[in-house]
C-alpha cells in the first residue's frame, strides 16, 4: 500500500494552526519525560492548544479520540508517522490543564529518491536557480512537511514576482511506502512564458497622465520583474505629488503576454498651508508661514513660499523646483529670498537669487546641490559705515543626515561641508573663498547618550572689511558655545563691539541619562570661538541640564557656565527639538 499526500501536507495540521490564534486559557498541555526531537513536544502542543481542560481530570472517550487524533497529526507533521501513543494521565490530580505522555516514536519518515526538473526549468530561465539549488532534502534525509511546503511556496513566489504567472507544480507528489519507512518526492515544475511589462492603463486625464509617465521608470515590453514595480510605486510616493498611491498589474487582463499596470492615486491638495512656531534662548519666539502648490502643470514643476519671523531676524523665500526623473532626488531649483537680521552688533539687509541642482544617492544617502547665487547684501557691522556687497556665489554641498527615532532620535548623524567662492572677475565686488563642515553624531546605549558636535570654518579674502556680515562668522549659543549669548563670540573692536571672524572652531561633547521614559539628566561640555586666526582665544562653556521628551520633540533646558578671557558669565538656554 502507498499513500499519496499530492505535496499536501496534513489538512488537520493547518486547521489547528490556524486556530491556534484563539486558544483556551485554560488549554491541556502535556509533558514528557522522554527526550523529543525537533520540537515534537511543542508542536503537540500547538495542536492540543484549541482543546479545554476537562473537568475533573476524566477523558472520555469522545474527548480521547480527537486529543489522541491531534497528537497523531503533531507527530506526522514531524514525520513520524509510526508514533504510537502509550498512555496519557494527568500530571496531578489538582491540575487537569497538564497531562503526562508517553509513546514510543519509532522510525522518522526519511526521503528515499527525488524527482526534479530542475535542468529542464534552468534551461528555460536561471531565476530559480539558487532555488532549485537550494532543495531541502537529498536521499536519506527525515522528511519534513513544514520544510517541502515553505520550499514550493518559495518557488512559486519567486516565479510570480518574475512574471511567470503561469507558473505551476504539474507534480507535486510525496509517495509514503507501506511501511511508513521511506518516502519518494516527484515534481514536475511548468515555467510557462515570461510575461513583460504593458501600457498604463485608467489614468483619470492627459495631465495627470503625463505626470505619472514622467516618473515611470519601466519600458514597455520588458520582462517583468516585481522589483520594478515596486521601484516605481516609489518614485510616485517619493515625489510628493500624492496623498496616496500604488502601482498593481492587471494579469487578467493581459494580452499576448503583456501586462497592463493600474496606477491607482490620489493626489495632495492642490495648495497646502503650514504653520509654525517655537521659542529658544537664542532667538527668542518665532513663527513660520508657509503655502506649497505641488503641482503646476504636466511636468510636476511645484512652488513654496515660506515667511519667518523671530526677534532677531525676519525672511520670505520662493522656491520654484523644476523635476529631473526622480522628483523627490533629482531636480533643480529656482530660489528668490529677501532677509533682514538685527541682532547684537550686526544690521543687515540681504537680496539673494540662486539657481540650485540637486542630486540624491538612495544607497547612501549623501546628498550633493551645487549653486550658482546673486547675493546684495547691505549691512553695518559695529560703528563702521554702512555697505553694500554684491557677490555672484558658485558652490557645492555635500550632505547627509541619518536619523532612528523620528521627533526624539536615538541614532544618528549629520555630516555637511560646503564650499562656495566669489571673484571680482566674476561680476562681484570682492574676492573670496568660504568652507564650512560640520559633523554632528548620537549615539545610545541602554540608558545612556552621547552626543558629539563639531563645526569648523574658514574665510579667505582679499578684503575682509567689505565681507558682508552674513558670511562672517561667530559663534556661541544654544547649538554653538553655551554660557553665552547667541552670536556673541567673535573678534572685537576697539569699542568692544563684534566684527565677525575669518575662521570658526567649535565643538560640543554631551551625555545624557534616562531616569524616567520622559525624563533624561544632561551634563555638557563646549568650546571654540570665532576668530581671525585657528584657535584664538578659545572661549569654554561647561553646565548640566534636563530633557523633557513632548509629543512635538524634547523641550531641552540648560544651565551653563561660560569661561573665555573676557568674561566668566552663567546663563540659562532653552530649546525645543533634536539635537540632530
């Protein structure tokens, strides 16, 4: 006699998995003495999980029969079909939920000989080759159903995810002898054609049609493949445009082997309103305003407008951008910015007019912009004269920024180095050279952070006096040297007022300590300054401070001393949001 499963495994088997997701708290379980292999004993378990507890510790034989029949299916799925059950008695008399039992396994089911068509189908497509190398079993191995079945669902998903959407198991039969000994595996594997990608289909209007075609990264005509697919479903959800989307084939409807796809979408709101606000030591309350319009016409071109105010500056910007290929990381932009600051010794009002193109390295995520910028900036640095700076600024940026933890990030770091020049040969009024990098990493470990900032910066010029205050630089506050005002360090004149430095050097070192889920304990330690020369006059800050984790970011409250040859100063700072 033989028994023939068709590659099915036990039908009982899957019925009790399944409602092993409703289990008796109060289940029967059993234990053994015996020494079970391979999780024999929890896998009894599972199945005897849907069973109560009889009550005052008697089986009948009703109750018997299906626990018996449970524990035999455990055992075949383990393939040990020649398990027989001696005895079932519970472990006292006081808890009828744990019973004892006692069989003799005998024999596992072991494969004796494998059919395959796996030079037949690698002849056909080398897909499934690793697959197909990868068979559970070779002859004299124990049979497992668990094993056989999650290697065909392996294969069949993998053909699917390819385009072979005929694909099928002609034979898929595991042969039992009639001794329960040995056991013969026949497939007979069936490819069927390699489907290849069609034309969009459904798309609501020419419009929109040709925004979504922009961003489709798939030819017509090429082979299928799932992975493509999904590139491009990302490519829509990365681009902005929409407040939903996916990407499906349409497989029934396919013609001579080609697959038509159904973009199914939903924009975003034609105009998009924020608003924003928060308050620091540094510059006391501020607000932000924006307007966003995502979409202008056909090309996917968009256009922002954003409104800042704090006390001590105040900005409106427009940012056209302009698509290439990807959206979301490849384009350009067209940027317009008025801004006027007014804090300490600086005054300044500044015209800028910048084209920028952007470029985005998924794998890495670095992400490069270079730029072309008009700056007009008025300014009166300390008592000296008022000046008007016109300068025509090339640059390049690279950056990166990685992040786990979204509004209270636990891992991550930023990396930004820019360079960017200007020539009086080039329509400025000046010559100069400006650098500028800045790394900044957290780290945790169980209960305790680390944070590490450093910033670094240099200017070259032919002269410094007619650089406009905007790219000078200075240094001290909450994300620089705490202990002193924002802004304050820098080279002073004869009356004391700052002038603005030629180089910056700063650097912060952070530890923090959870001591309740909302609640870190920070102690701190920062120095630098900004100069005319590397290192001069290094200015310290040391303090502690508290974290208080918002549903909107930490709230971070600072009490620091500051130290450098002027002054010895403590002050007290205050910021909302990462330290990222």
């Amino acid at each position: 006699m033989s028994l023939n499963f068709s590659g099915k495994p036990v039908l009982f088997a899957f019925l009790v998995l399944v409602c092993c997701q409703i289990r008796y708290s109060n289940a029967i379980e059993v234990t053994s003495e015996q020494k079970l292999p391979d999780n024999v004993l929890s896998n009894i378990n599972a199945h005897l999980s849907v069973f109560p507890a009889p009550e005052k510790c008697v089986l009948s034989n009703r109750y018997r029969k299906k626990v018996y029949a449970a524990i035999t299916s455990a055992l075949q799925s383990k393939s040990y079909y020649l398990a027989q059950i001696q005895d079932l008695q519970p472990a006292s008399e006081q808890d009828c939920g744990r019973w004892r039992l006692t069989l003799e396994l005998g024999p596992a089911l072991k494969v004796r000989h494998i059919e395959l068509n796996s030079q037949q189908v690698q002849q056909q497509t080398a897909i499934l080759t690793d697959i197909l190398a990868r068979f559970p079993f070779k002859s004299g191995d124990r049979f497992d159903h668990k094993r056989y079945e999650q290697w065909k669902s392996e294969v069949t998903s993998t053909a699917l995810l390819k385009g072979f959407f005929d694909f099928a198991f002609e034979k898929h039969e595991v042969i039992v002898d009639s001794n329960f000994i040995e056991a013969d595996i026949r497939l007979q594997l069936h490819m069927g054609t390699r489907y290849r990608f069609g034309d969009l289909v459904t798309i609501a209007n020419q419009n929109d049609a040709a925004l979504i075609a922009g961003l489709n990264p798939i030819i017509k005509g090429e082979e299928y493949d799932a992975l493509k697919l999904n590139l491009f479903s990302q490519q829509l959800k990365r681009s902005g445009y929409f407040e939903s989307v996916f990407v499906r084939p349409l497989v029934p409807q396919s013609e001579d082997f080609q697959v038509p796809l159904e973009v199914v979408y939903e924009f975003k709101p034609l105009h998009e309103f924020n608003v924003g606000g928060g308050i620091s030591s540094d510059t006391g309350p501020r607000v932000r305003f924006g307007w966003q319009r995502s979409r202008l016409n056909s090309a996917g071109h968009s256009i922002e407008t954003e409104l800042f105010a704090s006390m001590v500056e105040q900005s409106l910007e427009a940012n056209y951008r302009i698509p290439l290929q990807d959206p979301a990381k490849n384009f350009v932009s067209l940027q317009l910015g008025l801004k006027h600051t007014d804090d300490n010794d600086t005054q300044s009002n500044t015209l800028s007019v910048a084209a920028k193109r952007h470029w985005l390295e998924p794998d890495s995520g670095w992400q490069r912009v270079a730029q072309l910028r008009y700056d007009r900036e008025t300014f009166r640095q300390a008592d000296a004269d008022e000046i008007t700076t016109a300068l025509l600024l090339p640059g390049y940026t690279w950056s990166r920024f990685r992040n786990k933890g979204e509004l209270d990030p636990y891992w991550g770091d930023r990396q930004i180095l820019s360079v960017e020049g200007a020539s009086k040969a080039l329509a400025s009024d000046l010559d100069l050279v400006r650098v500028v990098a800045q790394t900044r990493w957290l780290r945790t470990y169980q209960q305790h952070r680390f944070f590490w900032r450093m910033e670094l910066g240099a200017l070259s010029t032919n002269n410094f006096d007619e650089v406009p205050s905007s790219l000078r630089f200075f240094a001290g506050g909450d994300q620089s040297v705490r202990g002193f005002g924002y802004q304050s360090l820098a080279p002073l004149d004869a009356e004391g007022q700052l002038l603005g430095g030629r180089y910056l050097y700063t650097s912060t070192l952070e530890y923090t300590f959870d001591v309740l889920p909302e609640w870190r304990l920070a102690l701190f330690a920062d120095a630098g300054n900004a100069g005319m020369s590397w290192f001069d006059n290094v200015a310290t800050g040391v303090g502690a401070g508290v974290h208080w984790v918002t549903p909107v970011g930490p709230l971070r409250v600072y009490i620091a001393r500051g130290n450098n040859e002027q002054e010895s100063t403590w002050r007290l700072h205050f910021s909302l949001g990462p330290a990222l």
